[in-house]
C-alpha cells in the first residue's frame, strides 16, 4: 500500500470516529447503529465492517480518542500552573468533564455493559496507568516543593486515582444506569472537589 493510500485510509478512519463520536454522544451506544454512522457519512455499512469488525470495536476507538484528548488536554493546562494544590484541583475537574463525555456515549445499565467492557478490558487498565502517573507527577511536584509530606508517591497517587473512580461509581449506582444530567453532574463535581481538597489537606499533615 502506498503513501497516498495509506494517508487516505487514516482519513476515512478519522471521518468514521468523528461520526461515531457524535452519533453515540447524541443517542448512546446501544441505541446506535452501524447502518446510522455510515448513513451519516454517506457511506456503505460495509466500509464501516472494513475498518471496524463490529460497533463495539469502533466505540473502542472512539473512547481512546477521548482518552488521547483528555491527556493532552491536561498535559496542557499543566503547563500554565505550578502550584500543586491547583494542579490537583485542576486535574479532577478536567477528568470528571472528560468522564460526563465519556459515560454519555455509553448509556448502558450496568447489567448491560459487560460485552463492551469486555472490548475496552485493556485499554481501561492501560489509561488507568497514565492517570496514575499524572497524579504521580503532581504529587512529586509538591513533595519536591516541600508541600505535600508523603513517603510513597506511586500508592498515594495510585490510591488517589481508585477513590475518584470509587465516589464516581457510588453516583452512578444510586440511578442503575451509566449515565450522568446536569444536575447530577453539578452534584458529582461539588463532592469531587471537597474530597480533593480533604485529600491535599492530609497530604500536609
């Protein structure tokens, strides 16, 4: 395959995603279908089953889309900050907007999201790790600085990481369905930032 194919190939593919990414942002995964994405771009479906093998493989792409956007998005905001208090603070408001995004493309009962999450099983555990290292780096920061008092920064920032998923869930439970309104999301932010500022009050204890 030559140079021109392959650029035209990596077009098509972004075209798909970018459809994909709106039509499940306006109606959920599982009221999407493959013909409605290709009907979208004035497509045949089978192009869409040339590049994606199913909806769930292509709904993958779209989350590390989101995913890619989210760390670069941070890494840039990080650049402009140099407290780590606010860094902190700045992180989990900017995840918790990547997370709204992300949870309504899904809009899956729990009971229903074991088939996708079985598709998205590594890609969960590897941006799990890059969360964990951003953190880290935060947190190295204000130790540096003599800010935080803290002896092992990988299990703070670790721990740090699987609380804020952990408070996410327990709304999310409370409703059944993994889908968050403004309201709740307003409701989820507030406890988001009283639990950070707990946790770096006791970061300099």
């Amino acid at each position: 395959m030559n140079t021109s194919q392959n650029s035209e190939n990596t077009e098509k593919v972004d075209l798909i995603i970018d459809a994909a990414q709106k039509r499940f942002g306006a109606f959920g995964l599982m009221k999407t279908t493959m013909q409605e994405i290709a009907s979208d771009l004035s497509m045949s479906k089978g192009i869409l089953y040339y590049y994606f093998p199913d909806k769930e493989h292509l709904y993958k792409a779209v989350v590390e889309k989101e995913q890619n956007e989210f760390i670069k998005k941070f890494s840039k905001k990080l650049e402009k900050i140099s407290d780590p208090d606010a860094m902190l603070l700045e992180y989990v408001e900017i995840r918790l907007s990547y997370f709204k995004t992300l949870i309504n493309l899904n809009r899956l009962s729990f009971e229903a999201s074991s088939n996708i999450n079985n598709v998205l099983g590594d890609i969960w555990v590897e941006f799990r790790k890059k969360e964990v290292d951003i953190v880290k780096s935060i947190l190295t920061k204000g130790k540096d600085q003599k800010i935080f008092n803290i002896e092992d920064v990988e299990e703070t920032a670790s721990i740090f990481v699987d609380l804020l998923k952990g408070l996410r869930m327990v709304e999310l439970h409370k409703k059944r369905i993994f889908y968050i309104d403004e309201d709740e999301y307003k409701v989820l932010k507030k406890k988001m930032r009283i639990f950070t500022e707990l946790f770096i009050k006791g970061l300099k204890n």
